[in-house]
C-alpha cells in the first residue's frame, strides 16, 4: 500500500437527518452543496445520502492517489447485474466497464482517439460548424439559447466525425432523449427512493421511450453499416472491425451498442457544455472577449480554421482551458474502493464510495490565484500550479478521457469559428449551473445573436453542401 505524501484529517458533515443523512440538502442543489461543504469544512469530508456513505476529497494529492496511484484499487461503481446510475443509459461501456471488459474495449477504441488522427478530423469539424452556424442567418440580431445550439452542433460534430453520418433530422429528439435519460440516471444512483425502472410511472415511461428511441438508432446504424458493407475508417468501423488478440472474437452487438451509445453520448454532451459555459464567460468579460476578436480576425483574417491556425490561437485555447477550470463538465469523478486501503492517511474499507471533487480543485485557493476569477491570462504566463492535479477537466491516470485530444481540438476550433462572424451577448440576468451527471446551464442561456462585420476574405459556407 502506497505511502501517502500527506496526512489529512476527515471531518463528518454535521446536519444530517436520520435515515435520510444529507440527502434533503444534496438533491436540492448537489454541486452547491459540496461546494459549501468544502469550503466549511476541508478538503476530506465524509456524508450519508440515505444509507449510502460517500467521501469528498477536494485536494490534490487525494486525486492523485485515488485516481493514479492507486487506480487498481478504486474501481467504477457500476455493476452491470444491478445496472444504476449511467449504466442505465450507456450499458457496459468505457465510462462503466470495470476489469478486463474495460481494458479490452479501451485497447480497441483507444487508436481512433490518438493526436495524430485529431488534426485530419479538424477540417471535417470546421466544416460541420460552417454548415450549421449557417442556418443562424436568419436569426441574427434576436435571441437564441446558446447551449441548445452547443448541444446540437456538437452533437452533429460527433456523429459526422466518429460515426461518417448526418443527424440533423433527428437532432431534436435525440437532445431531448439525452436530457431525460441523463437526468434519469443521475437521480437515479444519488436518490435511494427511486422506483426502479420497471415501475410504471410516467417518468420511468419516459425513460424506457427515450432508452427505445436512442437504442433503435444505434442499432440502425449498424445494420445499415453491415448492409452496405461501405468504410470509411471511422469510429463504426473500428468497433466493426475490432478483434479481441486472444480469441479472435469481435464485439458483441449489445457490446457494439454500448460503446458507439457511450461516444455518441459522452462524446458531444461535455464539449457542449464546455463551449456553452466559455461563451457565457466571455461575454460577462468585454475585454477578454475583446482580445478573443482581435485573435481571431489578425490570425484568421476572415477564413475559416483548421488545425494548424490553432498554435497561432494560444489566446483562445486559454480561455477555453480556463472555462473548463471554472465549469469543468464533469464536476466530482466517483470511484468505488475495491479492498480497504488507506488514502492520505486516512483507512478507507472496501466498498467505500469516493468523490474526487473535480469543480473544488478547480477553484483551491492554495493553488489558483484569485480562483474565483475568469483569468485565461493565467494560462499564458505559466501560472498553471505546482500541483500536477489541481485541474483535471479529463480525469487523471488510467482512465483518463479517452477524447482527450478530440475536445482539446474541437473546442478552441469551434469558438475560433463562430467568434469570427459572431458577438454573443448575454440576454439574461442570471445563469445558473445544474449538476445532471454533466454540468449545465440550468434552462440554457439566452443570448444575443449580433453579427460581426469582419471583412471576409475566404468563406467556405458558400460552397458547403449538408451531407
């Protein structure tokens, strides 16, 4: 058992309710909650959600070893005989495997992911974002909901890059499927008193349509794949194709379904959620956005970007890290103790539930300056802290984001895109953040739509066709 590099003491979160512990407190407003209760109490906190005991580490070195150091010992809560939580809606999947289905799966997805395959996916993400940014013309000068639009490009990005197919006519029902099956699954594992699925209630109704909508789609694209027996060296293909070196055996198609759910899913609904947050940022931020202009329109001089404009975008691509810092789209990583282990000295036993607090680490006083602030300056003069995991939008070790690299990308590309034509400005007094396993603007933002006359020397929308 490793030696902790630093000792900490673990306070109980006083207040709590018999049999119900914290969970009154926590279902109403979870992320404030633990915020609070970091900010009271200290970076290892310990509370009850009805019978459930769950640990909040909020500090560096706890990250590091709960996440790196002794990532065979914190394993996923999911346990696909008793599905709860994600795994209701993404089944056995990178997200929610354990053990050797994990690593397997990891091995067989990990390649299309790799740096060097990002950059050719950067003109087709361009291309996307020209394509559907154009249906904005007659919309500007009035209000639009900018994480609905988030949601929908980036879902069109995922399914045209990873997928090779168009899913603009579903779009609607597709955003709606992931927002009431998100939020399904989300009280579902922190609400002891949920009625299991099978329940007929209205809300378990509504889950098990949206699940038959999602499940019909994914599968109709592997039909449709195997029918034509057409390639294009995508995602599909690579789950298609994938063999495991010991058996020769491929996927299963509940394995096939998993997975491509698992990207579909995961894959759009965080950079969506991160660029949606970056624009409410910048436009609470005038000289920030100011500079972001003035960016783009020297770096770009109108044309739209690619991948190698990004190096000469270091201004963007920090004020897209710096939102990720201040809104990370996943703000508590939770892991399940294997076997009884010690973390920061302080004795876990096995089972013990732990949240790593993604959002606490991103706002440490003791290692971000000023951490309440939108500062992307931080990002260009090195202050980035000492402390390797004081920010991980992705995860750490292990099992770290396998997309990594496709949203470091996908990001900073897309705002460079709608930030040479557009000025976001905000339309509405408060926004508010909501915790629903991702962390999203509770009822959107309203922003307005205000074109930028920016002289335009190359434009690709002119000659784009929808796909």
């Amino acid at each position: 058992m490793p030696d902790s590099v630093a000792s900490f003491t673990l306070v109980d979160v006083p207040g709590g309710l018999p049999l119900f512990g914290h969970l009154g407190e926590f279902k109403k407003r979870p992320l404030e909650t633990m915020s609070r209760w970091w900010r009271r109490h200290g970076d290892a906190l310990r509370f009850q959600l009805g019978p459930k005991t769950l640990h909040l580490f909020s500090h560096p070195d706890l990250a590091d070893e709960i996440l790196v150091q002794q990532a065979d010992r914190f394993v996923k809560v999911y346990d696909p005989r008793k599905p709860t939580g994600l795994s209701l809606v993404l089944g056995n999947g990178l997200v929610t495997s354990s053990g050797e289905v994990w690593k397997r799966h990891r091995r067989i997805i990990q390649p299309i992911f790799h740096r060097s395959r990002m950059a050719a996916m950067a003109n087709r993400m361009a291309q996307v974002g020209e394509q559907r940014i154009a249906g904005w013309a007659d919309r500007e000068g009035q209000q639009i909901d900018i994480a609905a639009e988030m949601m929908q490009l980036a879902l069109e990005v995922i399914s045209q890059t990873m997928f090779t197919t168009s899913m603009a006519q579903h779009i609607e029902h597709i955003s709606r499927a992931l927002r009431v099956s998100l939020k399904y699954a989300f009280d579902s594992f922190h609400n002891p008193l949920h009625l299991p699925s099978w329940v007929p209630t209205p809300r378990n109704r509504e889950f098990r349509s949206v699940m038959q909508f999602m499940d019909g789609l994914i599968y109709g694209l592997l039909v449709e794949r195997r029918r034509t027996e057409a390639t294009y060296g995508d995602l599909l293909d690579l789950l298609l194709q994938a063999r495991d070196e010991e058996t020769g055996a491929g996927l299963t198609d509940q394995e096939l379904r998993d997975e491509a759910l698992t990207i579909f899913a995961a894959g759009h609904e965080t950079t969506a959620n991160a660029l949606a947050w970056t624009w409410y940022l910048l436009a609470t931020h005038s000289e920030a956005k100011a500079r972001f202009h003035e960016e783009i329109d020297r770096v770009l001089q109108g044309r739209m970007p690619g991948a190698d404009d990004l190096q000469h975008l270091p201004y963007t691509r920090a004020i897209f890290d710096e939102s990720l810092r201040l809104y990370p789209p996943a703000p508590a990583v939770q892991r399940k103790a294997a076997t009884s282990t010690i973390v920061g000295g302080l004795p876990l036993p096995g089972g013990a539930l732990v949240l790593v607090g993604t959002h606490n680490l991103h706002r440490h006083p003791a290692f971000w300056p000023n951490s309440e602030q939108f500062l992307p300056e931080r990002w260009l003069n090195s202050e980035r802290p000492a402390a390797r995991y004081a920010y991980l939008p992705f995860g750490a070790g292990p099992r770290a984001c396998v997309g990594i690299h496709f949203a470091s990308l996908e990001g900073p590309l897309l705002l460079a895109l709608i930030g040479r034509r557009y000025d976001l400005q905000l339309a509405q007094e408060t926004v508010e953040p909501e915790l629903m396993v991702t962390l999203r603007p509770k009822g959107g933002i309203r922003m307005m739509l205000q074109p930028r006359h920016v002289p335009v020397l190359c434009s690709a929308s002119s000659h784009l066709q929808p796909s």
